[in-house]
C-alpha cells in the first residue's frame, strides 16, 4: 500500500515531462466559455481530517466538493494521518459531496498494463458501491497526477473528466482527460497565498481547480490548515466565484 511518502513522489520529473507532452499533443478539447469564475476543490486520497474539516468547511459556505477515493487505501493508519474507509465514503456523498475515482490500488496508471487497468478501476468501483456509493464515479484523479496515453481511450470510455495538476486555470480549449489543477500543500504561508489564483480567475473567467489532501491542525506537506483552507474557500466565495464539484460544473459547461 502507498504511505505518505510515496505521496512526496508525486509530481516527479519524470511525470511532468510526461503530462506536459500529453497536454501538448492532447487529444480532442472543448472550448471552455463562461462568465462567470467557476471553482472546485478537490481531494485525493480523503483523509479523516478532508471529511471531518475541509467538507464542513465547504458546507458552512454554502459549498460542495469532490473527492478521489482509492479503495485500496480504505481505512489505513499512516503515522500523519488514517484514510477514510466506506462508512466516510457514504457520509460524503450523503452530505451532497461529489466521490470521484482515484484506481483502487493507487499505482501509476503506467505502472499498470492495459489489461489490468480496467480490472483496478471495477474494483474501485464495486468498492465504492459496497459503501453505499449507488451510481459508479464518472469523474477522475491521477495518482501521482501521472497520466499516461496509452490509457486514454479507457478513461474515455468511463469518465467525463481525468484531473492532473499543471497549475492553470483551465479557460479556452481544454482537454477534459487532462484537466489542470492547482495544488493547496505546504508551507501554510504559500497556500494562504492561493488567493491570487482566485483574484486571477474573478478578473477573467475560467474554471479554477484545487486539489489538496488532508486538513488538519499539523498538516502533512501535502496539505494546509482548517484556517487556511477556510480562507481560500471563503475569498472565492467573496469574488462572486461559484463553487460546485466537478461533475456540476461539467453539467453547467454542457460537456
């Protein structure tokens, strides 16, 4: 199973050249208008503390969230922080959250042949639909933000969306199976920096993705604090940005 220190691997050189020539020569995009700045927060992984912290959050501020669950880290004890099992998984999207795929195994997609692929991604989902999760997820989450093309046409044939990182705001044309997201992570000065990002996606719409993992007093470097994720969801709110899942903002964009 991946502990928090294969977590400090993602986002690796190797990945990055790799998702940088995957968007360079990505495949067919839509055009992403609106007028209104759209933005999501997301989690990976879900610790406790994104349930427990960053949904109330969201909810206090009238908001919803999606997050990226990976069946195989279901209920595991890390010496920073214990992953949620199915009963959190249920709760989330009780609570009207959006519960994205994140594999189950949590490997690198090109760590997986084409044959295994598909069997890791049903597993993940009847192990979301034995938490009480009724409709399969139809958005996605790279581990490792590592994407990889030879998986495309089987990302294509079960998700609307596949998130990465890139750090952008997604406006123009966009590839769906590679949407851009910025990450909210350590030191807690710099996420609570974020703002500008927002500031960036009230002047000149566009759809502005976070991603994050846990929320908690003693974050873990892949994280912040309840109070610094407060802030950001807070400021966006304050812009006049709405703030919806991703499966609602691709139901708002017609995608």
């Amino acid at each position: 199973m991946p502990s928090l220190s294969d977590i400090g691997r993602h986002g690796g050189l190797a990945d990055r050249l790799a998702n940088r020539l995957i968007w360079k020569f990505a495949g067919p995009r839509r055009i992403l208008k609106t007028e209104i700045p759209l933005v999501s927060f997301t989690f990976d992984d879900v610790p406790d503390s994104a349930l427990r912290e960053g949904a109330a959050i969201l909810e206090r501020h009238g908001a919803r969230g999606t997050f990226y669950i990976a069946g195989g880290l279901a209920g595991q004890v890390e010496p920073e922080r214990v992953l949620i099992g199915p009963e959190g998984c249920r709760e989330l999207a009780e609570r009207g959250h959006e519960v994205g795929c994140h594999t189950f195994s949590h490997r690198r997609v090109r760590d997986m042949s084409l044959a295994e692929l598909p069997r890791d991604l049903d597993r993940n989902t009847a192990y979301l639909a034995g938490s009480g999760i009724t409709a399969p997820p139809v958005n996605f989450a790279f581990p490792y933000n590592a994407a990889w093309p030879p998986a495309r046409a089987e990302f294509r044939r079960r998700f609307r969306s596949c998130r990465a990182a890139g750090e952008t705001i997604n406006r123009g044309p966009v590839d769906p199976l590679m949407l851009k997201a910025v990450e909210i992570r350590q030191p807690d000065q710099e996420a609570r920096a974020l703002t500008g990002w927002i500031d960036e996606v009230a002047r000149s719409p566009g759809w502005l993705v976070f991603f994050t993992h846990d929320i908690a007093a003693r974050p873990t470097p892949y994280g912040c604090t309840p109070e610094t994720f407060e802030h950001l969801v807070a400021h966006a709110v304050a812009r006049g940005c709405t703030v919806l899942p991703v499966d609602r903002v691709l139901d708002r964009l017609g995608w």
